[in-house]
C-alpha cells in the first residue's frame, strides 16, 4: 500500500509542477490544486498507514492496543483540505478576473507589473 | 499573563468580527480600526514587559497539556514582534482615514486588515509547527483580498504571481510539515527541538532544506524573491506599507525560529548556507533597486536586500549577530512602513510614483522632504539613525566570525542602498517640479493631509528614538537573541520542568 501511495504522490507532485510551469493560468490553477493534495497524501502515508486498527480503547481496556492508527494525520489533513479549498476557491475567482481584466490567460502577457515603463 | 498572550490574537478579531457586523457604517469601522490596532500595540507592549521581567511565558489552549495540544509561547523575540506590529497596524490604521477610497472600505477593507494583523500575530505566538501553518494561511487569505482589492489590471497581474508563489510556498510548509510528523511524531516546537536534538535521521537535513524553501519564498530571499517586487507596488499604498513592513518579516521570524529551536545540530552546513543565501539576497536586491525608476519598486527591491541583512545574523549564529538581526528586523519594519508611507504622500501631492513625473516636492512641502529624509538616511545606515546601529552590530559580528567577504558585501550593499535613497531624494523633492501637467487631483483637505502626516511623522520620531537610544534596545536585542540561542529556557516554559517526554 505504501508503495502504490509513493507512487500516486510522485505522480501528483509531477504533474502539478509540469501544469505550473505552462504558461495557461487555468492550468497554473488545477497544478496548485493536485500540488495541495500531493501534499495532504503525503502528510497521510508519512505518518504511517495501518489498517483496521482504530484508535479507540475496547470497554474491556483502559489503554490503547500499540499498533493503532494515528488519528492526529487525519485531522491535520482535514484541516489542510478545508483551508486548501477556500484558497483555491479564492484563486479561481481571481483566475476569472484577470481573464476578464486583462483579456488573456497567458502568464507571458501579464507583465506590465514588471516592465520598466 | 495568561490573558496577555492570547490578547494581540483576539483584539484583531474583535475589530474584524465588529467591522463586519456594522457593514453600513464606514465611519464606525474607521474608529474601530483605529482603536482595535492601537489596543493591538498597547496589548503587545505589556505582553513584552511581562516576559521581560517573568521569562518566556506559555499557554496551553483548552488545558490540553503540552505536546498535544496547542500551544501559544512568547519568548522576547514573539513579544518584540507583536509590539511592532501592532504599531505598524497602529500607523497605517491612521494613515489608511485620509487615503483609503470609499468602493474599498465598502468591500470590507478594515475587517481584512484587522484578520491580517491578526494572522500575523497569531504566526508570532504560535508554539506548534502545524498552528504556524494555520496562521500563515490566515494572513495569506486576507492579504490575497486586500491586494485585489479594487480590482485594478495592475493589482490582478501582481496578485496571480503572488498568489501563486505563495500558494506553492504552503504546499511546500504542508509537506515538510508531514515529512517532519512521520519522522518525529509530534508538531509542538519544543518537542521537537528535544526530539531532533537527541535523534536526527538521515531525513533531517533535507526537512530542513525544505522549510528553508518554504520560509525563503515567504521571507523573498535569493533566489526565491521575484514575486515581492513584481506585487508589492501594485496595491494602494496603504496597503503596500502594511505588506512591506509585515509579511516577509513573518517569513525572517520562522526562518530565524527554526533555525535555532529546531535544525541547530548542523551549523556547518545549514547555517553557511544560510549566510551564502543573505550575501546573495542584499546583493540582487540592491542592485535590483538601483536600475529601477518608479517610487514604490525602488523600495520593494530594498525590502528584497534588506531580507538579506537580517538572515546574515541568523546565518552566522553567534549572540552578537542574531541580536543584530533582531535589531535589524526592529528597526526596518518601522522605516520602511514608514518610506511607503510617504511615497503614497507624494503620490497624493503630485499623482505619480514615477521618478521622471515627480519633483518640487521640497519646495511644495519641506516638511514632508525632512520626514522622508529620516527613514531613508536610517535605511542607508547614517548614524546616528537606527539602521547605522543594526549594520554596526551585523558588521562587528562578521568581522569577529573572521567573515570578511559577508562584510564587505554588507558595506558595498550599505553604500548602494545609500545611493538609491539619494537618487529618490534628487528626482522626488529636490529637482524642479516637471513641466508636464499632472492629472488634477481632487484637492487636499487639512484633516485627511494630517492623517497621513502624522502616522509619517511618528514613526520617523521612533527611528530617530531608536537610534538615540541604542543602548537599552540593543540589551533587549541581545537577551532576545540569548534565548534563541539557548533553547531549555523556552523548552522549559512549554513542556514544564520534567521535560521528559511521553513516548507513543
């Protein structure tokens, strides 16, 4: 399972820096999106995966049986999910914006901020 | 104390929660604004005295104890950060009454601004390595409406390269944050200085390479800075002031963070880089400056070199250096709010930031050109201003660290920067005022003229203050810098005397 999960992150990694560098801001936007998910899966297969063992204490029990998995990564990424969606919401609205401002959605045309008038 | 830590987090959000309640009311949310970042800065200043004479002083939200819950900590270093933000947020809060447009403080200007000084803070206390991430988010979002805010072609270029640099920034924050949790299993900061002091894996020095590319992109450090001056001028320059005296500052403050709390085991490799980086970043970044010819990016390239000089402490670890970079971190954040501050005062007198446009503004307003003259000189480093004594100590900790080369780019940078101010100086105020017509400019009133002079004239007192009284605000400088340098006391302040830590 690890190994099919490094699989998939590299892949995602790769192809969100591949859609970055294109110059389409449409394409820029979804390689930040895979970017942030390549980042929470990440998050998720570093902290170990372990199947079928949740972390909750038997009634018989006061302590947790050792091998059990670690909820904090969960949390972490669902925390990360939510902000990630709001930004990228955010970057969507922007994209639109800047189509209707400036008329194209080619990075290279936007450089009137770096220009020495 | 207690109540002292968590207030710069809930003042800002106070302010922002009431702006938005009283939408209809734009003279409401002014006072608001006003009087919530005032209370910002006063809240800052006695959580500074508080752990001046009590120690670094730590809190545990929700009484969950320490290595699991979150923690907010504030060592000297948090607490001197908190002061000047709030005063930045004091300054620019005045500022922003007499030239924020009404379209922008009817989309919600103030709120935004408040979550901003908000996030900031939040950055500065935050005792756990996720929190951090969190903060950073927070002041990202805000700071991502404010500067599209009015929705100027201009504004959205600039914001798409920002957004995005700062956008893959977090990505890369996220991941060394995971990466770290799966070789450590604990996100508290103090935890994890004792854990990576006691076990470093063969992981560590890439985690610490990527938080360095994290924070570098935040903090626009060689070579990672291109968004900063392509962004910065393109927002109204209330807005501007408030990015270039706060954010990258937010990037230095975790880099210099984890950098001593967390990968201080391999100097030798980490911290020389560092030092490479800074020579680099003050270098690219002045001479960025020199070939530019409009007001506002001339002092965005500054902020880029400037970067530089406070990493140089950190890039050479010794208790003289980091106090100088705190010193220099002090000292910078009020002069350059201040220099943007008075590049909007010119723009209101002669409606243009570019250098060819402008000039007479000294026979127009010698008082302005005087109050321009102070942070510019102290940017430069001309004793007896504050910048002259954040190089000294920068430069005396190089020569004593046998770095000659660092120093001497640090002088030639000194120098440079030094000749930037004086073209600004020789376009802006002293040349006669240009033969073309400049638009006509709806005229000034007296109250809104103060508004923006005297937030101008404050902070120039301050550096001026600053510089004055060196002495006493170095010896805080250095004892901030003796408790980066020395963990156990902060470790001590979150995990309680018996550091000995759960294992799971």
């Amino acid at each position: 399972m690890h190994v099919v999960l490094a699989v998939v992150i590299g892949g995602l990694y790769a192809a969100g820096i591949y859609l970055m560098l294109r110059r389409s801001i449409v394409k820029l936007i979804i390689g930040l999106a895979l970017l942030s998910n390549a980042a929470n899966l990440l998050i998720f297969t570093a902290a170990g995966l372990r199947r079928g063992r949740p972390p909750l204490v038997p009634e018989d029990a006061s302590v947790l049986a050792t091998p059990y998995a670690d909820p904090l990564p969960q949390a972490l990424i669902l925390t990360a999910i939510v902000i990630g969606f709001g930004v990228l919401a955010f970057a969507v609205v922007l994209v639109h914006l800047a189509w209707q401002t400036v008329g194209t959605d080619d990075l290279d045309r936007m450089n009137t901020t770096d220009r020495q008038p | 104390m207690k109540t002292l830590l968590v207030l710069p987090i809930l003042i800002p959000l106070g302010t922002a929660v009431a702006c938005l309640l009283i939408r209809k009311s734009l003279r409401t949310q002014r006072a608001l604004a006003v009087a919530g970042s005032g209370a910002l800065f006063v809240a800052g200043l006695a959580l500074l005295a508080g752990v001046w004479r009590g120690g670094i002083a730590a809190v545990q939200i929700g009484q969950w104890p320490a290595p699991f819950g979150i923690t907010l900590v504030s060592d000297l270093f948090s607490a001197i950060m908190v002061v000047l933000a709030g005063l930045v947020g004091f300054a620019v809060a005045v500022y922003s009454l007499g030239t924020m447009d009404h379209a922008r403080e009817r989309f919600g200007y103030h709120p935004l601004f408040s979550i901003l000084l908000m996030g900031v803070c939040g950055a500065f206390l935050t005792g756990d390595l996720f929190n951090l991430y969190v903060w950073f988010e927070v002041m990202l979002i805000a700071s991502f409406v404010l500067l599209v805010l009015g929705g100027e072609r201009e504004q959205i270029e600039g914001a798409i390269k920002y957004v995005t640099l700062n956008l893959l920034s977090s990505a890369l924050f996220l991941a060394a944050v995971g990466l770290l949790y799966g070789t450590t299993g604990t996100l508290n900061m103090a935890d994890l200085s004792l854990q990576l002091s006691q076990q470093s894996t063969d992981l560590t020095p890439a985690l610490a390479m990527l938080f360095l590319l994290a924070f570098g992109i935040k903090a626009a450090i060689f070579p990672l800075f291109f968004w900063l001056p392509a962004s910065y001028h393109t927002a109204p320059v209330a807005v501007s002031a408030v990015f270039a005296g706060l954010l990258t500052k937010v990037g230095v403050y975790s880099l210099i963070r984890v950098f001593t709390l967390l990968f201080a085991q391999d100097p030798g490799f980490t911290h020389k880089l560092i030092l490479v980086l800074s020579g680099l970043t003050m270098l690219t970044g002045v001479l960025g400056a020199v070939a530019q010819s409009e007001f506002r990016r001339i002092l965005s390239f500054h902020i880029v070199s400037q970067i530089g000089f406070m990493i140089l402490g950190l890039g050479l670890l010794t208790p003289l250096a980091l106090a100088g970079s705190i010193f220099y971190i002090a000292h910078h954040i009020i002069v350059k709010t201040n220099l943007f501050l008075v590049s909007g005062a010119v723009h209101r007198l002669r409606g243009s930031y570019e250098l060819k446009k402008l000039g007479g503004v000294y026979r127009a307003s010698p008082w302005l050109a005087a109050l321009f003259l102070v942070p510019a000189m102290s940017l430069a480093g001309l004793p007896p201003l504050s910048g002259f004594f954040a190089k000294l100590s920068l430069v005396m900790a190089g020569l004593n660290a046998a770095q000659h080369l660092i120093v001497a780019v640090a002088l030639l940078v000194g120098i440079l920067t030094l000749f930037s101010m004086t073209k600004i100086w020789a376009e802006v105020f002293w040349k006669p005022a240009s033969q073309s017509p400049v638009e006509s400019r709806p005229p000034l009133r007296p109250p809104q003229w103060m508004s923006m002079v005297a937030p101008i004239a404050v902070l120039a007192v301050i550096t001026v203050a600053i510089g004055l009284l060196a002495e006493p605000i170095f010896l805080l400088a250095a004892r901030a810098a003796e408790q980066l340098l020395h963990p156990a006391e902060y470790i001590e302040a979150v995990l309680g005397k018996t550091s000995c830590v759960p294992s799971y």
